[in-house]
C-alpha cells in the first residue's frame, strides 16, 4: 500500500509539471500562429515526411507524424496505466474502482449528449466533450498545494483512468478511416506473437517494441486510427517479473558479501568484485516488472515531450473568431458538454450509485469536493483538440472548436479551483 501511494504521489508530482509546460507550448502557439510567424508555423506542420520499408511506404505530414506516431506511444503510457490500475491499483477491486468507474462514465455520457442535443443532425463531434485532460487537472490541484485533499487527488486520477479507457474505445469503434480489411490478418498474426511473448514470460521490452512497430504500421494500413496499436500493444506486457523480491534479496546480499570479502589494498575492482557486480546487475533486470519499468520509461517522454510537441502543434489557431459564429451549435455543445455536462454527469451519476447503493463515496471525500473535480474534469484541452482532429476535416470548424476548448477548459478550471478553495475554507 505504501509503495502505490508512493507511485501515486511521483504520477502527480510529473503530472503537475506537465500541466505547467502544456499551458506554456498552448500559449506559446497561439502567440507564433498570431504572429508574422504564423504562415510559416502552419507551413512547418504540413511538411511530407515518409518512410520506406521494402515495397510498403508510409508518408504523412508532420502534424500526423506527430498526431498519430508520437501519440502512439502517448497511448502505449495510457494503456499501461490502465492495466497496472486494473491489476494493482485503485481499479484493482470492485469495491475501490465502482464510484470513480461510475463517475468517468457519467462524465462520458452527459457531455456526449450536450453535445447531440445541440448537433442531431451531425454528432460525429460527440467524443470532444468527453475528454479530460489528467495533466492540466492534476496541474491545478498540485499548485494548490495543502489545500487539496490526498483523496481528491487519488479519485481524479483513477476517474482519469476509466476516462482515457473510454476515449481509446471511442477511437477505435467512431473516428477511423476507411477500412482496408486485407491487413486485419497481418494485425492479428503480429498481436498473436506479441502474446506469445507475454504467455512464454518474456520479459525483455525489445521485442514487444519491435513487434509493436510492425502493429502499429499494420493498424495504421488497415484505416483504424494507428494510435490504438499502443493500447493493444500495453495490454500484452506482461506484468510479472522474472525474479520474485526475496529471491532478489538473497541473491543480491550473497553477492555483496562475495564483493566484501574480496576486497583488498589495490584500489582496483579485481574479477570476483566485477563477477559479483555483474550477478547484481543480472538480478536487477530480472525483478523488474516489465509494464512498471516500461510506464516508467515512457512517462517523462510523454509529459515533457511527446505532449507539449503535440500541444505546440495543435493548440495553434487564429483568433478568427467569425468561424465561431459560423460554427456556433457545434461550439456550444463542446462548451456546455465541458463545462455544465462533465459536473452533471460526475456529480449526478455517483450520488445515484450512493443513494442506490450501487457504490459508495469514500468517507474522506465531502460531496463539495466531488462537485470541484466534475469542474475539473471539463478541462478538455489536448484530448479533446486529439479527438476534435480526428472528427472534422474542415480547418474553419477545426479552429471553431478549438477555441471553444480553450473557452470551457479555462471556466472549468477557473470554477473547479475557487471550489476546491471555498472547501478548504469551511474545513
């Protein structure tokens, strides 16, 4: 239990300052996409970048390099959390994971239909309102300092969780291209010897790598959108290690002794030194979980590049805000489905399951606390500008929504911390 708050606390220390540098590559785009600089800033995403392996090319530009190889690994670092959660974490049983499972679902469901209610007659954009942004979220409650309750940061997170499951599904099942059946085979043949690694107890993360590539290639072939190869990829790292921790221990205390005892006046390691340190290296590699040193791996990667680039890149519109006007029922219903449907949704489905008894609120957590984290969670931003990508093809509604984003994620957020500040108040 101490280790996993332990985690916890480094998953939200990381996440706070990926909040900060998010905030900072947003505000940097809008300035250079407003600036003298602006057409060479969209220029620089739309340059062609392709590969070549054998007779099969990829090219894409470097927006989509970015959207759909990057954030590939973005979601490799979901899908492991996801699976660690689900197998060790605060989603680990049904009594931990039912009242976050309930929240981030009903935070799913009522924005979705916002945003339907205002657009039935195209709701492709329904995913947009979906999302929420863990990064900025945690950002907000870290600079808050002693004023948030541990709690409150151990529920965002595993509702962050169960939100992110659900946008890799809405991927998968709504925003694909067209599908080119003939490469199905090719994927299923490749996640077939990426589990055979897994049920042989590989624990070596090279060839789930290289077997991940020719998924993603594959999956990127077949029309689905290529960033679900990370997930699918995540799922099938194993997460036992070779070596159990008392089986380290004793390995690891014997060849210390062993370099103890071999020490001497030259101040040179001799070999029994050089064969007892390797043994300790050897052990080493062997008790470490595959899926934990991987997430660990990939963690400072995502949130201090692979996110700000995406954000950098993406956050980036002209503040043109006749395409508003032009847009407006689409516009309304990302803002409301963020700002009105993600607190509806959070705060109205699990005081149901508590009064159902379907689940119940942890005792540490005061209802006005859950209502600041469903203003939290409308912090939509680099998820939802992803999905908001991926559902329109036309740049002026693009743009359109983008600033709606940044409209509701910056009252969600506003309304979210003067609430978490009014209940430290009253504590």
């Amino acid at each position: 239990m101490v280790k996993h708050f332990k985690a916890i606390e480094r998953f939200v220390k990381d996440e706070s300052f990926s909040g900060i540098l998010l905030f900072l590559a947003t505000v940097a785009a809008l300035i250079v996409a407003n600036s003298s600089f602006g057409e060479s800033y969209f220029k620089l995403w739309n340059t062609p970048l392709g590969v070549t392996v054998g007779s099969h090319t990829i090219s894409m530009d470097l927006m989509h390099w970015i959207n759909d190889g990057l954030m590939a690994l973005f979601f490799l670092m979901v899908g492991l959390e996801i699976k660690r959660e689900l197998l060790i974490g605060e989603l680990s049983s049904i009594k931990k994971a039912s009242f976050p499972i309930v929240a981030a679902i009903g935070g799913m469901i009522i924005p979705a239909l916002i945003y339907i209610a205002f657009n039935s007659d195209n709701p492709k954009g329904f995913g947009i309102p979906m999302a929420t942004d863990i990064a900025f979220a945690l950002g907000i409650l870290m600079l808050l300092g002693k004023k948030v309750n541990p709690s409150l940061k151990l529920f965002l997170v595993a509702l962050a969780v169960v939100d992110d499951l659900g946008a890799v599904i809405v991927v998968a099942t709504v925003y694909t291209n067209e599908i080119h059946t003939e490469y199905f085979l090719y994927v299923a043949v490749t996640y077939l010897l990426i589990w055979l690694l897994n049920i042989r107890r590989v624990t070596m993360l090279l060839p789930y790598l290289l077997l991940g590539i020719a998924l993603w290639i594959f999956i990127h072939s077949a029309g689905v959108h290529a960033t679900i190869a990370g997930v699918l990829l995540a799922f099938a790292i194993p997460i036992s290690s070779k070596v159990d921790e008392k089986e380290f221990i004793k390995n690891t205390r014997e060849s210390v002794n062993i370099f103890e005892k071999h020490i001497d006046t030259i101040p040179i390691l001799n070999h029994h030194q050089i064969d007892a340190l390797e043994d300790i290296a050897y052990n080493y590699d062997k008790v470490q979980n595959p899926l934990v040193k991987l997430e660990h791996q990939l963690h400072g990667l995502s949130a201090f590049v692979i996110m700000p680039l995406f954000a950098f890149s993406n956050a980036g519109v002209m503040l043109n805000f006749s395409a508003i006007s032009e847009n407006l029922l689409i516009v309304l219903g990302v803002l409301f489905g963020l700002v009105i449907g993600k607190p509806i949704g959070i705060v109205g489905f699990t005081y149901l399951a508590n009064k159902l008894k379907i689940a119940q609120k942890p005792d540490d957590l005061k209802w006005s606390e859950i209502v600041a984290v469903g203003f939290l969670g409308g912090i939509g931003f680099t998820m939802s500008i992803f999905i908001t990508q991926l559902a329109f093809l036309d740049q002026n509604i693009i743009d359109a929504v983008k600033l709606g984003i940044f409209f509701a994620s910056f009252i969600a957020g506003l309304i979210g911390v003067l609430l978490i500040l009014r209940s430290y108040k009253t504590n």
